[in-house]
C-alpha cells in the first residue's frame, strides 16, 4: 500500500526537471519531479483521471508494470491507489534518477526502477505473467510498441490489462487476436485504449 501522504507538499526542483500532479488517491494534488529529457511527455491529467476510471476495480493490491515510464506518471498514480508493487521501466538515466528520487520524497518502498531498454528487459524477464496491469506508452515515432507487444503476448497471464498509448493513426495491426478492447478513446493526436488479456 502507498503510504498516507506528508505534511508538507513542498518539493525542491532539481536543475532541467519539470513538475505534474498526482491527481487521485493518498497523494493525491502532491507534485513530483520528471526530468526534461527528449521525447518524454507525461500522460496527461484528464487522460489520467480516464485511465484510472477504467482501472479503479483493478488497481488495489496489484503488481503492475509501468513498461515505458517517462515521467512516472502512470506508476506513481497506480501506486497512489493502493498498488502492491510497481515496476518502472524507464532508458533516460535521467529520468530513471528522477523516478528514484521522487519514490524516495514519497516514502514508496514498494516499487523498483530499472534503467534499461524496456524492448530488452521485457524480453529477458521470465516473470511477466506476474503482472496484473501493463503500461504500454513507449515514446511515439520510434515503433517501439509492436516489439513490445509481440513479448508480452507471449508471456502474459490470462486476465492481464494492457493500457496502450500511441499517435494518432498508429498501426495497431500487431494487437492479438485474443486481447480485448475493453475501453478506447481517441484524440487529435494520440488516442488511448484498455485491452484485457484472453
């Protein structure tokens, strides 16, 4: 379980880093650090708030893994909500040390930063059907998703939830055949969807 949040909502800024807000649970309106590296792009409040609207039954005492972390963003919402562990993937050392620290500010002891090639990881990783819910939101333009996907079509268990984020008109041909489309929306530029695992 996330711990209750502090009394102080204060956060130092690190030098080249930006903030986003935790928008539900015990931290929730608490402010976190990400790193201002290339390509990365928090998912957003409202897409959040959605996302965790799918979500609120299948969060609670889940192990989770956040497949392409960025910000943290996703991560730290699930661990929010009462999330039993989360995995974070993130390749930018920076923005893995950013994760680090804002998890220490936390006092989050039930999560694990790995800084590395989520395609690799996933991959080598013989646990993957440990986790209850993925997050799949891999930087857009670099065909990052199928690679990921093809992996852990292999290797998840059956009722596993795969939340994808991509760009708008992105080639969803490598989705399985046995992964549900539970929940969609689209947007200008990217549109979001929940599958469940078959």
């Amino acid at each position: 379980m996330a711990k209750k949040k502090s009394s102080s909502n204060k956060t130092s800024m690190r030098r080249g880093s930006q903030q986003l807000r935790i928008i539900g649970g015990d931290w929730r309106s608490r402010r976190i650090q990400f790193a201002d590296a290339p390509g990365l792009r928090p998912t957003m409040d409202k897409v959040r708030e959605t996302v965790f609207n799918w979500l609120q039954w299948d969060i609670e005492g889940k192990l989770i893994l956040d497949g392409f972390a960025g910000s943290g963003a996703l991560g730290y919402e699930a661990l929010s909500r009462g999330a039993k562990e989360v995995t974070f993937l993130e390749y930018n050392a920076s923005a893995a040390s950013c994760i680090r620290e804002s998890l220490q500010s936390l006092d989050a002891s039930n999560a694990h930063v790995h800084q590395t090639d989520a395609i690799a990881w996933l991959a080598q990783n013989t646990e993957l059907d440990k986790f209850d819910v993925i997050f799949l939101d891999p930087p857009f333009g670099r065909d990052l998703l199928k690679p990921a996907v093809d992996i852990i079509a292999e290797k998840a268990q059956v009722g596993c939830l795969v939340y994808v984020e991509v760009e708008a008109r992105a080639d969803l041909s490598c989705i399985p055949e046995n992964w549900l489309e539970t929940k969609r929306k689209d947007a200008k530029e990217f549109s979001f969807m929940l599958f469940e695992v078959e």
